[in-house]
C-alpha cells in the first residue's frame, strides 16, 4: 500500500495518472473510490482516456457488491425519521424494523457488506475480483467503517494507493476524524510517495494565511501547504517543533 499527503491544487490527480499510465499500463482492472458524487465526477471526466479505470463512490460500489440487493437503502433524510417515528410509536428496535421491511441506512448497509465480505472470501472473490489497482481518493473524509471497508477492498488488489489531506477532513460529525489518515501515513508498512506540495489553486496569500490558522489550532501535522510562489518557511510537524512563519503580511497577524 502506497499514500499521497497532499493539500489541494497540488496535483494529486495528476500524479497519481501519471502512475497509473507509468506503471499500470498493462492492467485489467483499476477500481477508483472516493466519497463525494462531485469528486467522483472530477476523477471520471480525468481517467476517460484510460477505458481499464471504474470511478465510484465507497457507498456505490458497496451496494454494487452487497449481499443484500433486495434490501431498499434509505437514501434520504425523510425516509429514515419516519422509520424512527414508526419503530417509537411501535417500541420496537429501529433495526428490527427495517429488517422486516426489507430497508436499511448507508451506514448499515457499509457495516453489513463490511461484515458479509470477512466472513464470506469467496463471496468477495466472486463480486469484486482480482484488481490490479486500487486508488483511494479523499481518504481522510471516511470514518473507521469506511476505511476497515476499504480495507477488506484492497485485500483483492495486487497494490493500492491512497489518497489524501489531514488539513482537510471536514467531516467530523460522522466520525472521520484526521487520526485515520495520520495513522495510515504512520504505519511502517505503507509506502510514503513524495510530492511536491505546492498549491496551483489558490492565491499565495490565501495559502499561507490558511496554513498559519491551521497551525494555531495546536495539531500534529504530517506535512505542509505552501503557495506556488511563497515564500513560506517550514511549518508545525508535531509538538515541539517550531510553527510555520510566512513572510510580509497576513491578516492574521492583526
């Protein structure tokens, strides 16, 4: 297992398709997964000239692969607060009921493929295959189900490569919290690729005001945004180790 550590507009795509077309150009089947419809869309429309790529989202291509294709996913809000309206009115368990009515939530339907595939290796031999590729996109955005889920995936992959950002993990109401990407960047058997972590997408000053905010909230980062023509110096790696500075002005110096 490979990770990429990067800020946005540094070029992880490209990097990482650079790769792929490098070292890949043989292969059969290279699964994409990433969390976001949008982001999908973004790797789709970036790998259209290399036919051997499928781009989905972790939760398509769980239902793709689940056991329990004649179960409905409560795919919305509504659906999902008037199943807990029912289950109350009736004091029964919320998950009593949707499994007698054939239904359940994304997150259970991740936890039960998740559990279905570790238990069932021929199960997951038949629906996912041999893969020759496994890219992971965005990974600081999925919580410990996720990533165990991924996990079980990339068991069925000759190599994978991760992809991500600690300083962008935004989801913490579910549980994806920057540990799960910094403890996959720590461990000793995944393959650390270097890049150049220059951000073509945003102005210098932005970047740089960013990465000082950032380096006020006290964590431990893994590594550090610069802007394309800053003239930033090294920033915050962990504790005790001297913040980033940035020279001339930042509105974060008033």
């Amino acid at each position: 297992m490979k990770i990429l550590l990067a800020g946005p507009g540094t070029g992880k795509t490209t990097r990482v398709k650079g790769i792929v077309e490098s070292e890949f150009a043989k292969a059969q089947r290279i699964l994409v997964l990433s969390f976001t419809n949008a982001t999908v869309g973004d790797l789709t429309a970036s790998f259209t000239d290399v036919p051997e790529v499928d781009c989905y989202t972790l939760h398509s291509y769980a239902l793709k692969i689940n056991h329990l294709r004649d179960y409905h996913v409560l795919d919305s809000s509504h659906e999902v607060s008037c199943l807990e309206s029912l289950s109350k009115s009736l004091s029964v368990d919320f998950r009593f009921l949707c499994r007698q009515l054939q239904c359940i939530t994304f997150d259970a339907m991740i936890s039960e493929c998740l559990k279905f595939l570790r238990h069932n290796p021929a199960y997951g031999r038949e629906q996912i295959g041999k893969l020759d590729l496994l890219v992971v996109d965005e990974y600081q955005d999925f919580n410990p189900v996720e990533r165990d889920l991924i996990e079980a995936i990339s068991a069925y992959a000759d190599d994978t490569i991760v992809l991500g950002d600690d300083d962008q993990s935004i989801y913490g109401f579910k549980d994806a919290d920057p540990s799960g990407i910094i403890q996959l960047y720590e461990r000793a058997d995944v393959e650390k690729l270097a890049h150049e972590n220059l951000c073509h997408r945003c102005p210098d000053a932005v970047v740089d005001c960013a990465t000082r905010l950032i380096a006020r909230c006290g964590l431990a980062r893994l590594r550090n945004l610069v802007g394309a023509n800053s003239t930033q110096v090294t920033a915050s790696h962990g504790p005790g180790i001297e913040p980033c500075r940035c020279t001339g002005n930042s509105a974060l110096d008033a």
